[in-house]
C-alpha cells in the first residue's frame, strides 16, 4: 500500500484542432445549464516511485505544449473511469512537471524524460494540448530555435504509449470549461444559460483564441476549432481608426489588420507604442514607464503596460481602456456569430490576472453594443474564467475519455 503525500487541494475547473480532429476528437461530453457551478476535487499527489495498490488501475498522460514551455502530468485512473461535467477526472495526480523547450533538442527528448522521472511507467493514452494547427495529428513549431514537429503517431512508438491525441490548445481550453467549478468563474453579464445551447471560449494572451462547442440531441457536447482571432479588426472611433492605420504600417499590411494584433498581450504593448507617438498623447508620456517599455523585451512589454495603467500613468491606462474596449467589442462578435445561450466564456491568462478589466463599463458596454441586436446579445450568460490552466485540464479531461473510446 502506497502513502500519500498530501500537498493541498487541487482545483479541476475545466484551444483549435482542424478537420483531423474531427476524426479524432474525444467523444462529446455533456453539458448542462449548470456549467460553472460543479464541484472542485481534492487530489493526493504521489512520489514518483510510489504506486497505488492493486492492478485495476491504469496510467493517462496529459500535457500543454507551447511554443515555450511544455508542462506535463501522469494520472492513475481506475479502469473504466468515465468523466462527468462538473467533476475531474477520476484518478490521482502520479506526477507533474514544466520543461522549458529550449534546453531539450526534440519534444520526443522531454516526454521521454519526463516518463523517466516519473517512474519509468508508460501510459495508456497521452493527450496533448499543442500551440498551432494539427494536421495529420501532428503539429510544427516554428518558434522554437531547433523548429520541432510533435507526430502523435511516432510518438506512440518511441515512448510505447498505444494512443497519443494531439488537439489544438484552444479546443483544450473549450473542453477544459466542462469541469469548471463556481468559485473559479464569476459572472458578469446575462440570463441563465440554457441546456443544449452553444457554448463559446474567448481568451486573450500571447494571442487570442477561439472555440465554440455544440450539442448533439442527447446533450453531449463536442468542441469544435476556430480562427477567429485573426479576423479584421474594426475600429470603433477616431483614435482607433488611427490605431488601425498605425498597425497597418507597422506589420507592412496594406489590406487588413487581425484583431489579435490588438487583443493580446503584444497587441497591448502596440496599443502603447501607437499612443507614445500620437499627437494627443505623446506630451502626456511617463519618462519612467517609457523607459520601462524601451527597455523590456517584446514579451514583457504588455506588462510594463499593466503595471502603468496600476500606477496610475494616464498614457497606460488610455492604452488598457482602448484594449478593453476592443477586447469586450471581440467578445460580442463571438456572442453574435454563436449566440452561445449555453454560456460565453472569457479565459485565458490577461483577464485572470486583470479581472477588473474584463469587469469594467468600457468592456462590457462595447459587448453589448452591437445595434439592433443589442437586445440579443444582452441575454448571452457572460463569465470570466478566473483560472488559467484550463487547457491543462481539458487535455486530460479528453486522455481520460479516450480510454472508453
């Protein structure tokens, strides 16, 4: 018999796969109109060479592949678990652990060390999560240096796994809002949702993410991929007509301008690097958080931004209201392309992290001003999502569910 080592409570709250994941995809789940109110879990957490007693047992693997870092799990789950909405994934977390891709030559190199540390043991199905288009359930990462392809099926056999499932991160993240629980989401806008309505995910971070689930007659719900995030984005004033014409010269476009080039985290650093020159606002700069920004890598730039507009610099905060702005106008648009009555869900890590701003009148007026269907729109159950590793969740929520397939 195995002891437990007890490290706390863990919270299971549960991104795009294209026309492969159709064939692949994990069997719709069902989900009902208490999405959002389910119940968290409790998790005990083993040492790697502990094992659980018995043999009615069985290993699944779970991961969330980024363009940076990679982070893995290994869950025990008795034979013949299934999962359920509002719950976890039966099982008990065997090991857990975030790699940083560039110090590994190859993804097969991590998740071979990662099995090895984590007892040796092989798993009976992987799904992982990856950040990029799946194709022949394989996915390519252009921004790792040494430019890795991830191939599910040369996966199963140099790591003797029988099925690995690649889906894109944000189908992961539609699924993971399955197990969600009430205290990590908060309402912000709407009716109550409906039984059998669409359901939608929209999530700003490095990018901005998409997906969208529906029903079958039965109830059960499957997560389907979308690129909604690199639509034309639509100026909604003067100033942001000039935002518009600013990004069309700064990534050499003549024609069009993506939303997510506004609604992510680089997205909030061009808003700032478009004011600091504006004619209205470039006498108004912070020496110091200008130097900040100069100073940050592109990546952090967002940041030094947020912690602006939280000082008070007055350049900043216009910068956080115009993304707001765009970014609650973009969560409309979603409102309106999926009527998503089941729920409309704002994830990712720029609203967990700033709740107010997703919480604000200028979010959540540009969300509901869409014209004559503004009365439409103002009926969809609007939540934010206040945890950020969902697309873990789902991942594991859909290795967990390929065991029964």
């Amino acid at each position: 018999m195995m002891r437990a080592v007890s490290l706390g409570r863990r919270l299971f709250a549960t991104r795009s796969a294209v026309a492969s994941f159709e064939k692949s995809a994990p069997r719709g789940f069902a989900l009902t109109a208490a999405v959002g109110a389910g119940a968290a879990a409790a998790y005990a957490y083993f040492s790697p060479a502990e094992q659980l007693a018995g043999d009615k047992t069985v290993l699944v693997m779970a991961g969330d592949c980024g363009g940076t870092n990679t982070r893995l799990q290994l869950f025990r789950v008795p034979v013949g678990a299934k999962v359920a909405v509002g719950q976890p994934p039966p099982g008990e977390l065997v090991f857990a652990k975030k790699y940083a891709n560039e110090s590994h030559k190859s993804f097969e190199d991590v998740c071979k060390l990662f099995l090895k540390e984590a007892g040796g043991q092989s798993p009976e199905t992987c799904c992982l999560a990856c950040a990029g288009g799946i194709v022949d359930n394989k996915v390519n990462f252009t921004n790792v240096k040494s430019g890795w392809c991830i191939d599910g099926g040369a996966l199963e056999g140099a790591l003797g796994v029988p099925r690995v499932r690649l889906i894109n991160d944000f189908v992961a993240q539609g699924y993971g809002l399955l197990t969600l629980s009430g205290k990590e989401v908060v309402k912000l806008h709407g009716d109550e949702p409906v039984k059998g309505a669409p359901v939608a995910c929209v999530g700003a971070g490095t990018g901005l993410g998409e997906c969208f689930l529906t029903a079958d007659p039965k109830g059960q719900y499957t997560c389907w991929p979308s690129e909604g995030g690199h639509a034309e984005f639509a100026p909604r004033s003067p100033l942001t007509a000039d935002l518009l014409e600013f990004l069309k010269a700064k990534f050499e476009q003549k024609k069009r301008v993506s939303v997510e080039r506004v609604i992510s985290g680089p997205g909030l650093a061009s808003i700032y690097e478009f004011l600091r020159q504006h004619w209205a606002f470039e006498s108004k700069v912070s020496p110091s958080v200008d130097s900040a920004f100069l100073d940050a890598s592109p990546a952090e730039q967002g940041a030094v931004v947020a912690r602006g507009d939280a000082e008070g610099d007055e350049t900043a905060k216009q910068a956080v209201q115009i993304f707001a702005e765009a970014y609650g106008s973009e969560v409309g648009v979603a409102a309106l392309k999926w009527l998503p009555f089941g729920g409309l869900y704002i994830s990712g890590g720029i609203a967990a992290k700033n709740p107010h701003w997703v919480q604000s009148d200028t979010f959540l007026d540009a969300f509901k001003q869409k014209g004559r269907l503004s009365p439409l729109v103002e009926k969809v159950p609007l939540y934010l999502v206040l945890v950020e590793d969902t697309g873990e969740r789902g991942a594991l929520f859909a290795a967990v569910q390929m065991l029964s397939e």
